[in-house]
C-alpha cells in the first residue's frame, strides 16, 4: 500500500502573495476604467445621432465633478494599462533581427511607447484645434 | 568553516504524511559563511540538526534544476541563493508552490513529466534523413530561433511562479510550452501538426494571461512567457488556415 498522502495547498488570496501578483492585477482592472470610458464614449455618439440637444445634454452630463473625477481616475489607468501593453507586446512577437543582432524587448516596447505618446499629441493637438 | 562565522534562521515548511495533517512550520539555527547556499544550509540542517528533514538536490550548480523551492515566497534554484542575502534576518523555505508537497521540500511532479512527454520533445522530420543524405544541416541564425528555449533544466521554478496553473492544473504550462516551441522554432523539425492540438487547445497557450513571472524568476533566461505567446499568434494564424504559409519551413504536416 502507498503511504503517499500529498497536500495541495490553497489558491485563495494567491494574487496577495507577491507584488508581482498585485501589479498583474491592478493591469487586469485598468481595463476596466478603459471599457466604462469606451461605453461612455458610444453613448456619446448614440446621443450625437439624436440630435444637437441630446448630444449638448450629454456633454453637460459630463461636466458633472463626479465624471470629472471618474475621468480622471481612467486617465491614469489607462495610462498604466497603455504602459502595461507595450511593455508585454515584445513578448508576443517572433525574434527579431537586424543586421544579424537580436533586437531587446526594451528597445521593442520603447518604440511602441514613443508611438504612443506621439499619437496622443497628435490627437490632443487636433481636438484642440492647434 | 572560516573564523567569521555567522548563524541564521532557517524556517523550513515541514510536512510528514504519515503524521501531520497540514505543513508545519520548524526552525533551525543554521551557522554560515558569506559562500553559503540555501541548500548547504539545508545539508547542514539534515546532516547535523534534524535528519528527517527531505529535500531534493544534486548538481549543485544551477544544471541539474532538482533543488527548487520558495524562498521566502519566490521560486528559487536554493544552491544558487545565498544564506547571506538574507542575513542579519531569517528566511523560509517553503516547497515549490502549486504543486502538491509529498513531504517537507519535496513535491510531486508526475504532472509536468506528462505534459512533457504529451508535447513530443523531440524533433519530428517529415521524412527522416538516410545515412547516405547525411546530417541534418543548420545556420547559426536558425539556432539562434531555438537556442535559449532548449536551455530549460525542468527544475519548475516558473510553475511555481504561475497563478493560472495554481489555478488550473490542467494548463500545460511555460516549461512544456517553451519546450514545445523549442523544438517547433528548429528548423530541422516539421512537427507542428503532431503538436498542435496541445498548443491550440483551451489549456494550451490560450490558458496564458500572461503574468509574466515565469520568465521573470527563470534561472536559464529560457523565458517560457515568449515562446507561449508568440504561439498565441500562431494559434490564431492556423486557426485561420493561414499558418501553413507563414512557416519558414514551408507547409505544415
């Protein structure tokens, strides 16, 4: 007879045991604030489609300080989201060479950083007429 | 052992099956210089405190990949961690998580060897070679495609730092999937058929959220989180039938 008896260990609270578990997560619910902007956003249009003052009550509707706030929240977590994404994109990516050298990740998640970062300048300037 | 000698505190997850129910926690004052590993502070332990006391090791040296264990919560080679670094505190040694404890250090890995057989690990021509063709021929650039997922030692550290296999045990997991890649990237190989339905399936690749950790705590920069997820694009480009025409080598079998 065997007298092997093997313990599992437990899974709760698993994403508290290590930091690296924690920033995963907080990367995870980012996406969150990402979607309600996203479904915020289309109700922007659906009001748009109904006419100048459907769509002017909703812009005020976002002038409220409990939007305000709530954007301002997703601008950050978008941001780190953003971050994030570039940051494990290398990850999803055949190897890549030039002239017979091994392009580094960093240098993979630096371009996609510095797109980003240029599209969204580009974006501002252009909502801002500038 | 040199003049300046120095002791630590060693807590060591204990768990005897045939007498305790769940793991214990025991400590042992172990003295040690500044060349110490963790695991000659667990020999010294076995050799003159307490006996009983089960862990797995041999090389020594980071190739042989038997001594894995939580240290002080992060999966670590234990001869290539130092006592010292955790000097003037005490550290804990712990089994490596996510895998049952058979006893004290000492898991089960019956699993893994079965997911690593289930993905081939070996190369799979589509037509052997005669003698009279002679070797297999291969550039330095199409090593390179490989290279560093064939530096994996099986020692489980990235299972224990995987939450979705703590979660899933059913996943297949970084170790068996960079392997899995490691011998799909040779250019020798045309075994992408034979191995698909373990990439392609729901605990293949796809069941990868892509923490990361694996390759953060990987002590061969093999970095499974690469292999599994450059997969998860070729997952997709052969669901769409368009695979076949992308690989390098030609058509898949």
């Amino acid at each position: 007879m065997s007298a092997r008896k093997p313990y599992v260990r437990p899974m709760a609270g698993w994403w508290r045991r290590n930091p690296v578990f924690m920033r995963y997560m907080v990367r995870e619910a980012s996406a969150v604030f990402l979607a309600i902007y996203a479904v915020s956003l289309l109700v922007g249009v659906f009001r748009l489609s109904q006419g100048a003052a459907a769509y002017d009550a909703w812009l005020a509707a976002l002038r409220n300080p409990l939007a305000i706030f709530f954007h301002g929240i997703a601008l950050l977590a978008v941001g780190y989201h953003a971050y994030t994404w570039w940051k494990v994109m290398p990850k999803t990516l055949p190897m890549l060479h030039v002239g017979g050298r091994r392009i580094p990740e960093i240098t993979l998640s630096a371009v996609g950083w510095a797109a980003w970062l240029a599209a969204s300048l580009i974006v501002y300037a252009l909502v801002r007429g500038l | 052992m040199a003049d300046a000698e120095k002791t630590i505190e060693i807590e060591v997850l204990r768990y005897r099956p045939e007498q305790d129910r769940e793991p214990v926690v025991q400590t042992y004052q172990v003295p040690f210089t500044d060349d110490t590993s963790v695991l000659q502070g667990l020999q010294y332990i076995k050799d003159y405190l307490d006996g009983t006391v089960s862990f797995r090791w041999s090389c020594r040296m980071a190739i042989c990949g038997s001594c894995g264990m939580m240290i002080d919560g992060k999966p670590k080679l234990s001869c290539k961690t130092f006592l010292r670094e955790y000097y003037p505190g005490k550290l804990r040694v712990e089994a490596l998580s996510h895998f049952p404890i058979e006893r004290d250090l000492v898991v089960g890995i019956d699993d893994f060897i079965g997911k690593l057989e289930s993905i081939k690990p070996y190369i799979i021509p589509r037509e052997a070679r005669t003698l009279e063709q002679g070797e297999y021929l291969q550039t330095p650039a199409q090593r390179d495609q490989y290279e560093q997922f064939s530096s994996c030692i099986n020692c489980l550290l990235c299972y224990a730092a995987c939450p979705q296999y703590g979660l899933n045990p059913g996943f297949i997991g970084p170790a068996a999937l960079a392997l899995l890649h490691r011998y799909n990237a040779d250019s020798r190989d045309e075994g992408w058929e034979a191995r698909r339905e373990v990439v392609n399936a729901e605990d293949g690749v796809w069941r990868c959220m892509l923490v990361g950790y694996c390759s953060e705590v990987c002590p061969k920069a093999v970095d499974p989180a690469h292999a599994i997820n450059q997969n998860k694009v070729n997952s997709t480009l052969d669901y769409f039938g368009v695979l076949k025409f992308l690989l390098p080598k030609g058509a898949a079998k």
